[in-house]
C-alpha cells in the first residue's frame, strides 16, 4: 500500500500498538505523542490519513480536529477514544472527521474504518447480486433493465437529538458504503454489526427495534423509511442506541441526505417482486388487516380510523420519485395520544416524547402544533410501512393495501411476502 498514516496519542503503548497493526497491513506509519508538532509532520510526511485520539494533553483532540481542518480540509481524520460517546461522535464529524472509534476496538474495526475512508475496501469477488448469471450480453442488459441501481450517500452526515423512547441524548452517523453493502446498524462502542433486516427485528410494539448479539436499536423506522424513499441501497449507521427523532417525522433525513449528495454505484440491485396476493388479517370483518399485490412499482392504499377527532383516513400513494416521497410522506409526523402518556412511560416508552417531535391529541383536539396536513395521521402510518417495508433489503414492487395497521402488523406481511418469493 506505502499510504502514510500519521496517528498522533498521548499514551506510547496505544501508538506502538497501533504502528504495529498498521505495519503489517502494509502502511507506513508516523507517530506524534502530543500536538505541538503535528502540523509540521502533516507538511512533511503529507499523510494518507490521520488517527488522532481525542483526549489529548494541553488541547483536546476535538479542538485539534478543527484546526486541522482549517489548514488541512482534504486530510481524512479518524478520531479515537476511551471515553467516547454519541456526542463526542457527532461533534467530530460535524468538524469533519471521517469516523469515530471508541476504544477497546478490534483490529478489523481499525482496519475496516481506514479502508472505507481511504476507498481501499474490497468489492465482493462473487458477481453482483442483483443481477443473474449472464448467457450473453442481452441477458446481462436485461438484468440491468430489470434492476435499480444502488446508490450511497457521498459524505458522511450526522444527526443529533434525543431519542423518542428512551428519552436520551442521541444521535446518528450516516457513513458511505460499498455495493452490496445494505443498511447496517453499528452501535458507536463496538464493531458488532446489525443488518437491516426482517430476521433481526426484536421488538414492534410503538417502535421498530433491530437486535443482534445483545445489540439493539431501537426506533429505525423513520431513518428506514427515509433511505426507501430516497432510493438508498447502502449505507453503515453508527449509533447509541437510539436513532434521534428530531421533529418526529423523516423530513430532516432527507434534507441532509439530498444536502450531502447521492452517488449512484456500478452495481444493480433486483426489487422484491409481488407475485401473488399475500393477505395478513380478515379484509372483510372491518378489523386490522394489510395485504399486498402484484404492481410495477410501490403503491399504498391506508385507511386509518380512530374516534374523534382523528375520525377515519384514507391516503393513496405511489413511490414514482425521491422528490416525491420528501414531499408527501417524509414531513408527516408521529402522533400520540394525552391519555396513553402515562400507559406508555409505565412501559418505558415515550420518554423522550415533547411538544416538537409529536403530535399530540386529547379527546377533542390537536394539542400543540398545526398539521402540517389535513390527513397527517394517516401520512405517518405510510412513512412507518415503507420504512418497515425496508427491512426486506431491497425496494419492493407491490399495491400494499391496509387498514388501522401497525408496526406488528407491517412486519408480519414482510415475512409473508418473503415466503411467497
């Protein structure tokens, strides 16, 4: 490889270690014990990338990070840790850096990090997923046709704010991805890594939590359905936990996202196909029930009824553009209900749940904030199907038809429309 990686740390026995590692992966390392001379290393050695530990002597690692950045801007920085958290994280990537490491972290973890932000990773060797095996040309271009093309977001994008149910400080870090890649979840402390899918749902009741190895993360749906939307097929996730609610819809996603840059890849990936009606509940006794059938491209049909003043709501919706998504559906918030409050905190839920990231109901009216449509409600329980619809890995192509359905309920015609295929 001969990149020069400079990793500037307070302690010898980090440093020496990490030179270590990074010496037998090929790199030619530099090492820096304090601040004082890192500007003169970086001018001299022109370093590929710099690991930089945040708690530093006489000037933190963070405030180093910003002058770096001022000097050096095209310079990645990969920050490092002992007393990491999510805020500390955020902070870092606002400022620039590239990733966040919370030590103890593996070997891979480092290896992996370095590789992705100095574009070193290895595409997979095996042929593209999406597409089958060729017997020509044609067979090749019809694959491609037939596909959609997998796309990532272009730099780095965080998100801060408190968790909805945990009530917590939080946040997230969108980080590009690899073809192939999918959506992965990674909490910030470890390298563990839970994929976006129906298999590791853990929970459904208020929220969609993905769980694996004793790891979770709760409250993906938002970000999920985001992503659909907004067609991304690829993309790592670092997190605490929690993903933030911000305003309690998807509308902040989006707009960092298409502020950050979408990049499409050289890679397709093969929609989930209805090929049969697939039916979970009894459409005809008036209850909860959500179908899907064949169509050429996403398209929901929700009825949701409550009493007063909710009343009964019907939306029609076809997934034709990103734009379109961000502006129908992306901006609709959650909502809850006064009289639920105390059920919910009971169960450890809604704790982070204010008057800017829900709507809320009592019995007569809307509480706190002005809709920002007349069926709003019904909008919201679109934007969670899509984001549950997600977690079959890719975009589906169905007529979804449903009525007074929740998380549960999504999730159970996901697993019906994977059995069917």
């Amino acid at each position: 490889m001969n990149e020069t990686i400079l990793v500037v740390d307070d302690e010898e026995s980090i440093r020496s270690t990490l030179a270590a590692i990074l010496r037998d992966e090929g790199f030619r390392v530099v090492q820096a014990s304090d601040p004082g001379g890192v500007f003169d290393l970086i001018d001299r050695e022109k370093p590929a990338l710099l690991l930089l530990d945040v708690w530093m002597p006489e000037i933190d690692g963070i405030e180093l990070l910003r002058r770096i950045k001022e000097t050096h801007p095209a310079l990645p920085v990969v920050m490092i840790s002992g007393h990491g958290n999510i805020q500390a994280a955020v902070a870092a990537v606002r400022l620039g850096a590239a990733d966040f490491l919370e030590k103890p972290f593996s070997v891979e973890a480092l290896l992996t990090s370095l590789r992705r932000v100095l574009g070193l990773l290895q595409q997979p060797e095996t042929r593209q997923a999406s597409q089958p095996e060729p017997a020509s040309a044609v067979a090749a271009s019809s694959a491609a046709r037939d596909g959609v093309v997998q796309r990532t977001v272009r730099r780095s994008i965080v998100f801060a704010g408190q968790g909805l149910h945990s009530g917590l400080k939080t946040g997230a870090i969108l980080q590009p991805a690899p073809p192939d890649f999918g959506i992965v979840f990674s909490p910030l402390g470890d390298d563990s890594a839970i994929r976006a899918c129906v298999e590791n749902v853990a929970a459904t009741g208020y929220n969609t939590t993905l769980a694996l190895g004793g790891k979770w993360i709760r409250t993906v749906e938002h970000l999920m359905s985001a992503l659909y939307g907004l067609g991304i097929s690829n993309l790592l996730v670092k997190t605490d936990g929690e993903i933030p609610a911000l305003d309690g819809s998807a509308a902040e996603f989006c707009r960092q996202i298409a502020a950050a840059g979408v990049e499409e890849q050289k890679a397709w990936l093969e929609p989930a196909r209805v090929r049969r009606r697939v039916v979970v509940g009894d459409p005809g006794q008036g209850g909860e029930f959500i179908s899907a059938e064949p169509a050429a491209r996403l398209v929901i049909d929700y009825r949701l009824e409550y009493a007063p003043p909710i009343g009964t709501q019907e939306v029609h919706f076809e997934l034709s553009s990103p734009e379109v998504y961000a502006a129908e559906i992306a901006p609709a918030r959650t909502f809850g209900f006064v009289h639920e409050f105390r059920k919910l905190s009971e169960m450890g839920l809604a704790r982070g749940g204010r008057l800017d990231n829900v709507i809320l109901v009592d019995d007569r009216k809307v509480v706190n904030t002005a809709l920002r449509f007349p069926d709003e409600f019904a909008r919201h329980k679109v934007l969670d199907l899509i984001g549950d619809l997600y977690l079959l890995g890719r975009p589906l192509l169905g007529h979804i038809k449903a009525r007074k359905t929740g998380h549960s309920d999504n999730l159970a015609l996901v697993q019906a429309i994977r059995a069917s295929l």
